[in-house]
C-alpha cells in the first residue's frame, strides 16, 4: 500500500508539474489556485498513503538527546509549554517525546509554561501521555504540573532566585513544599536541564536571557520551523541544541525509537508528518523552478519583440 | 503632577533593575520589582478582555459591517471565561486545574481553539508556496544567491536530502545537504541574525535609557518636550 501509493502521489504530482513546466517556456504564469491544488495534493496524499521516510539525527538534535541520556536517573528537567493551539500541530510532537524520553530515562519532570494556553497543553500532556504510558509514575514525585503565570520574561526573572514567590502551588492547589518533587529545589539553578518548547514570544529567547545565560543552567530548545533561524546563533554556547520544525522532531522521535525497544510502537507524528513535509518542499522546489523559466521566457519574448 | 510622578516611578525602577544586575544588596529590590511587573501583568487580561467586550458591543449596537461575526467573537469570549472562571462540568471543583481532563474549559479548548488554531496556521504552507513561486526570481547575483541557499535548507529539511547525498564520505560530511542546511543557519544565518540581535539591543539600551531619564515621554500619551 504504501509502495502504491508513492507511486500514484509520484505519477499525479510529476504529470501536473511537467504540464505546467511545459506550459511555462511560453511565458505563463502559474494562478494561484492551481499552486494551491497542487499543495493540497502534497500534504493529503502522504497522510492518505501513509507516506514515511526514516531519519538520522543531526547534532544539532542528538546533542539534547545526548544530555538526556548522560544525566543521571533522578535529574531534575524542567519542559515549559511556550505555544499555543496554533503552533502545537509543529512542536508538539518535540515537548511529547522530552517527556517520554525523561521518564523512559528515571528523570523527574516539571511542566509549566510561559504562555497562557500552554497550560491547557501541559495537562493534555499528562493526560494522554504520562498518565497511559508511565502509569508508575506518581504526579507530585515523578513529574509535577506547574501551570502558567502571567507576567512573559518577568516570571523568569523571579524564579530564577525563588520559584515560591511566583509559584506556590501547581496546577491541582497542591502546595510546593508538601511535593516530594519539590524537595531541594528553591529555584532555576536547581534544574538539571531546561527545555522551552514554542516559537513565540516569549520563548526560547527568553529563557536564554533571563535564565539560562544569568543562571548558567543547561536549556535546550525547540521552536517552530519559522522561529529556528533566529535561535540558531544561540546554539551551541547557550543552546545545547535545538529541534527546527516538524524535521527536529521527527529526528528526535527516531533516535527514541532506535534507542528505546518500548517505545517501537509509539506514536510519532513527527515522522509521520515528514511525509507532507518532504512533498511540499519538493512543490515549492518545482514552482520555483517553473517561476523561474516563464519569467526567463517572458524576459526573452519580450527582448525578441 | 500627572507626568512627574509616572516618570520618577520609571527612573526608580529602571535604575533599581539595572543596579540589580551589577550590586547583589540591591538584588533584592529587584526581585521585588519583577514581582510587582508579574501583579501588573495580570491586569492586562482585565484591560484586553474589556477592551475586546467594549469594542465589539459597540459594532453590535451600531450593527456596523460584519456585526455578526462579533456576535460571535462576544458570546465564545463569555462562554469560555464562564467555563473557565467558574470551572463548568470540572471534576475536581473549583480548586481543581482550570485544564482537567473533562472539564467544559478543557473540552472546549482541545475540541473548538485547537483545530480551529492549528487550521488557521496550516493555510500559511498554501500562501508560502503561492509567494516563493513569486519571489524567488533569479534577477541578478543577489536573488540567485537566495535562491541557491532556500534550496538547500528547502532540500535539507527533507529526508531527500540524506538520501541524496548520504553516500558522501563522514570526512567530507560537510557536503552532505542537511549539513549544508545547517551550516547556512549557523554560519551566514548567524552573522545576520547576530548583527540584528546588536542593533536591537543597541536601540532597546537607549530607549530605555530615554525612558529611565524621562526624555522619551509618548509612553504617558503627551509629546516628547
């Protein structure tokens, strides 16, 4: 099935470029609507064929897996939910595998979020993945839910000296210090690890100025496609690494995958989105180049007379 | 009165929160100071949520154009802060997380927010491919050159591109096309992006420094003097 439908999204998609490739040496444009027909072919027919590739991890990726596996058992990492409904299509897959990935590993984990809606999206996270697949884990001893406060880079400011002052109970009203969690840590510097996994304001950037840069604590990223470019000169003195776009992800759940037998079966919508992904590259590749020749021929149509 | 009291307020704390960084007994001052920012923050929902009500019940009322889709924005805003304010169909009660599994708030946002978020961010893989068939044009060095560089991180950031050039050599690894991806960000990409990043901060040090002394005034709604 999945050979079939390689060859049929293939032979469509080819056919129509070639049609418009010939159609452009006289000097057309494209209209808009067909470049949206062919998109709309490229992202529904791998999803419709279940169309996947395997990845390698790049440095970039394996070194925030890297820093997972040589933490020892029982570090403290800290995943803060800085997206919002719109983004989590794209970064959601990265905060879902930190997390199995942490507690696969023995590590305690804290959920929170530097953005309003991240809340939401944290406790979906304990609801549809740690809750079934680490039912051993005990909310408040292996992992806590910290929630949302309002205030961007200034809540970082704050609990980078004291995380009481700004948080005095999780999301459930249970106070900090009755968690077993909680025990020994008074603030950021505490963390083993952080992870801002969004792409907005505030991000990842923030968490570089006001935490991981004055705290000198390790923080690794994960950002939406469009945002990775300008992450990227953090990387790799303040960012120990980070995932770009659906790609990172997708790199990310096969090193999961490679490493950890219990997790062949998880699901990877990183890897299973690769394969709209790769099709509208190669789309826009195509119209590109196809741009390209009718703007050449038009030029020369026009020089010729 | 009105304008010297707002700016001796911005000179303590500017000055309180730039001592803060470089004095630890004024460190402090200026945790206390970040609180005080976080407390304020918190009334910016009151100031958005008021503002979205005030705005939108007046084009109601004057049944401006298209008053009808501020109907709607009206009555989800109510509903949800309803669902979330007073914790609707919540399992856990009032104490319990606004976001529990199975509350109206959590149904609402996972069911109606999420996809309706995630549609509105998909369409832009549409416009992008109608704009890069526009604007990537090789028109001289310059565009070519972006040309050239959107096609590798465009091929880099497929599985084609290892399977295209991953039969080349781990010493020569650099050439490889996910590698060249990544060096276009980490190399020419962090040049640019940190040349920006020192201009931003370069402009953010004397804007503050305009506030903290009271030059730059626009901020209390009067001209600067």
């Amino acid at each position: 099935m999945n050979n079939i439908g390689i060859i049929i999204s293939v032979v469509i998609i080819v056919l129509g470029l070639l049609w418009l490739a010939i159609r452009s040496l006289t000097g057309r444009e494209v209209e808009r609507r067909i470049i949206f027909l062919f998109m709309g072919l490229a992202v529904s027919l791998p999803l419709i064929f279940n169309i996947t590739f395997s990845e390698k991890a790049t440095p970039v990726v394996r070194n925030i897996f890297n820093k997972i596996e040589s933490l020892p058992a029982g570090s403290r990492i800290l995943i803060s939910f800085d997206y919002g409904p719109s983004m989590a299509p794209e970064v959601e897959p990265m905060s879902n595998a930190f997390i199995r990935h942490s507690l696969a590993k023995g590590h305690k984990v804290i959920l929170m979020g530097l953005w309003a809606t991240g809340q939401s999206l944290s406790a979906t996270a304990v609801q549809d993945i740690i809750k079934p697949e680490f039912p051993d884990k005990i909310d408040g001893v292996d992992y806590i839910n910290i929630g949302y406060k309002a205030g961007n880079q200034g809540v970082l400011n704050v609990i980078i000296t004291d995380f009481r002052k700004m948080y005095a109970t999780d999301v459930n009203g249970v106070n900090l210090d009755s968690v077993a969690i909680f025990k020994g840590i008074k603030s950021l510097r505490d963390m083993d690890l952080m992870i801002s996994v969004g792409g907005g304001f505030p991000g990842v950037k923030e968490w570089v100025l006001f935490a991981a840069d004055p705290g000198n604590i390790p923080l690794a990223g994960g950002s939406a496609a469009v945002s990775a470019p300008t992450y990227y000169p953090y990387y790799p003195r303040q960012l120990i690494g980070l995932l770009g776009g659906i790609k990172g992800a997708a790199e990310y759940e096969s090193e999961i995958k490679k490493h950890y037998p219990r997790f062949a079966d998880m699901p990877t919508p990183g890897i299973k989105m690769m394969g709209p992904q790769t099709l509208a590259h190669l789309i826009v590749m195509a119209f590109i180049v196809i741009g390209n020749l009718s703007f050449f021929f038009a030029k020369r149509k026009k020089i010729d007379g | 009165m009105k304008r010297n009291i707002p700016v001796a307020i911005t000179f303590i704390v500017g000055t309180v929160l730039i001592l803060s960084v470089f004095f630890p007994p004024v460190e402090r001052m200026g945790e206390d100071f970040s609180i005080f920012f976080d407390i304020i923050a918190v009334f910016a929902f009151f100031l958005g949520g008021g503002n979205l009500l005030r705005i939108h019940s007046d084009k109601i009322y004057r049944k401006q154009k298209d008053w009808g889709f501020s109907v709607v924005t009206v009555v989800g805003f109510c509903f949800m802060l309803a669902a979330g304010l007073f914790k609707l169909w919540n399992p856990g009660g009032i104490a319990a997380d606004v976001a529990a599994p199975g509350s109206l708030f959590q149904l609402m946002y996972n069911w109606i927010f999420n996809p309706l978020g995630a549609t509105m961010y998909a369409l832009l893989a549409f416009y992008v491919a109608s704009a890069s068939y526009r604007a990537f044009r090789a028109k001289n060095i310059d565009a070519t050159i972006l040309l050239v560089a959107s096609f590798i991180i465009l091929l880099g950031r497929t599985p084609l591109g290892m399977y295209a050039t991953g039969w080349i050599p781990e010493s020569f690894s650099i050439l490889q096309i996910p590698n060249m991806a990544i060096w276009i960000m980490v190399s020419p990409n962090l040049a640019g992006q940190r040349a920006i990043m020192i201009g931003i901060a370069l402009g953010v040090v004397s804007m503050s420094l305009r506030l903290i002394l009271g030059v730059e005034r626009t901020y209390l709604g009067v001209d600067n003097e």
